[in-house]
C-alpha cells in the first residue's frame, strides 16, 4: 500500500467512525481523482485527504490549489453523471492528517470547497 493510500484509508477509518458511510475510494476520471466518496445522510461527500508531517511550510488545508479544486469539482460532476444518486445536496470536504505524539491528527474542514 502506498504512503498516500496508506493516509487515504486512516481518513476513511476516520470519517466512518464520525458517523459516514463509505462508498468508493480513488474515483479517477481524466480530470482527476477522488480520494474518497462518503455519504453524511442523504448528502454525497467528496473528499479530498491531505497527509503533512509537519506545517513549517502549511497546512495541509492550504495544499489544496485552487488546481486541485477545480480537477475535483470537473471529476465530481463526472461521477454525479456515471451514477446519479439521490442525494439531497453534495459537499466537498478536506480531511488533514497530521502526526501528533504515536498516533495522528484529523482536521476534518466540512464544505472546505465551495
């Protein structure tokens, strides 16, 4: 398992147990990826997962470009368009994931991308 796979199932692990349902992991399109598709109620989260071992140079909320947004946003629409669902609203989320003692820190920023 790569490093950021390895990040991406601890972010899984993490949102399941703050109560989402897991639906799929790495969703590629040509725009780009998905890390995680979760479901919080009837809302479809897509989320995406940034690992920083330290924030001397930023947060790891701050690593997402508004690049990135835009590849996930295009790839997002490409998934609503593959399997629509009925689902009340969609959110973007970013979930951080940082060292902290012998285990990890979460910041989990909910609607992070408007």
């Amino acid at each position: 398992m790569t490093r950021g796979r390895r990040f991406e199932r601890l972010a899984r692990d993490f949102l399941v147990s703050q109560g989402l349902r897991f639906v799929e992991a790495n969703f590629a399109t040509r725009f780009g990826e998905i890390d995680l598709i979760m479901l919080d109620g009837r809302v479809l989260v897509f989320v995406e997962v940034k690992y920083r071992s330290s924030e001397r140079f930023g947060t790891s909320l701050e690593q997402v470009t508004q690049g990135k947004i835009r590849r996930i946003k295009l790839a997002a629409q490409a998934y609503l368009q593959a399997y629509p669902a009925q689902v009340e609203a969609v959110r973007f989320d970013v979930v951080g994931i940082s060292p902290e003692g012998k285990g990890y820190r979460f910041n989990w920023v909910k609607g992070a991308v408007q």
